[in-house]
C-alpha cells in the first residue's frame, strides 16, 4: 500500500502541473482542428472556382459550337435549307402521332383496368347475392 500511497502524494503534489498539461493539450488540440477547417474551406473554395471555371469554359464552346452552326446555316443553298425543314416538320408530326398514341394506350389500358374491376366486383356481388339467398332463403 505504501506505492499507492506514495503515487497518490505524488499525483496531489503535481495536480497543478498535470492540469496545466491538460489546458495545453486541449488549447493544442483545439488549434489544430480549426487550422484543418480553414484550410479545408480554402479547398472546397479553390475547388468552386475550378468548376465555376470548368462552367464558363463549356459554356464559351457550347457558344462557339453554336457560332459555327450559324455560319454553316449561312452557306447552306435554299434546297437543302428546304429539305432540312422538310425534315425538322416530318419529325414535329412523328412526335404529335406518338402523344397521340401514347395517350390512346394510356386510356385503353385505364378503361380495361375499369373492366376488369366491374367484373370482378359484378361476380362478387353474384356471389354475395347467392350466399344471401342460401343464408336467408328467400
């Protein structure tokens, strides 16, 4: 018992200092950790600015790309002007008969769902109507 005693005098003796180095660890600790959240906010905003740069660049060839349809468009004759159109209208009328049938299927499928339904549910109240009878005998 006498080490026990003797590391509890000298834990009591040096409670100052042990504290003391308890403060510095935490202050230490706690610097480190904010320094690591200022640099990691100084990435993620170097990071923004490369894809805000990243952006304004597709942007800027998505600008040139269309410049360049222009002047292509400038040099095209009337008849291939005509027959791009031509095309460009072909295509309107596909997409219009596609809704139109898209819409057709929908509704077909929701009217025999609907029938579906109704027969069931006339063959159970059959059923019910049956059961009644048997039940009530009338």
């Amino acid at each position: 018992m006498t080490t026990l005693s003797t590391l509890t005098e000298v834990i009591a003796d040096n409670l100052v200092i042990i504290l003391a180095l308890i403060v510095v660890l935490l202050i230490i600790y706690f610097l480190a950790r904010t320094a690591v959240k200022i640099k990691s906010l100084g990435l993620q905003t170097k990071i923004a600015n490369i894809n805000l740069e990243n952006k304004k660049i597709d942007a800027l060839s998505e600008k040139q790309k269309l410049e360049n349809l222009k002047e292509a468009a400038a040099l095209l004759t009337d008849s291939e002007r005509e027959k791009i159109e031509n095309i460009k209208i072909d295509k309107g009328v596909l997409a219009r008969r596609t809704i139109a049938l898209m819409s057709e299927i929908e509704e077909r499928v929701a009217r025999l769902e609907r029938g579906t339904e109704n027969a069931q549910l006339g063959k159970t109240m059959g059923e019910v109507m049956k059961n009644e009878k048997k039940l009530f005998r009338k």
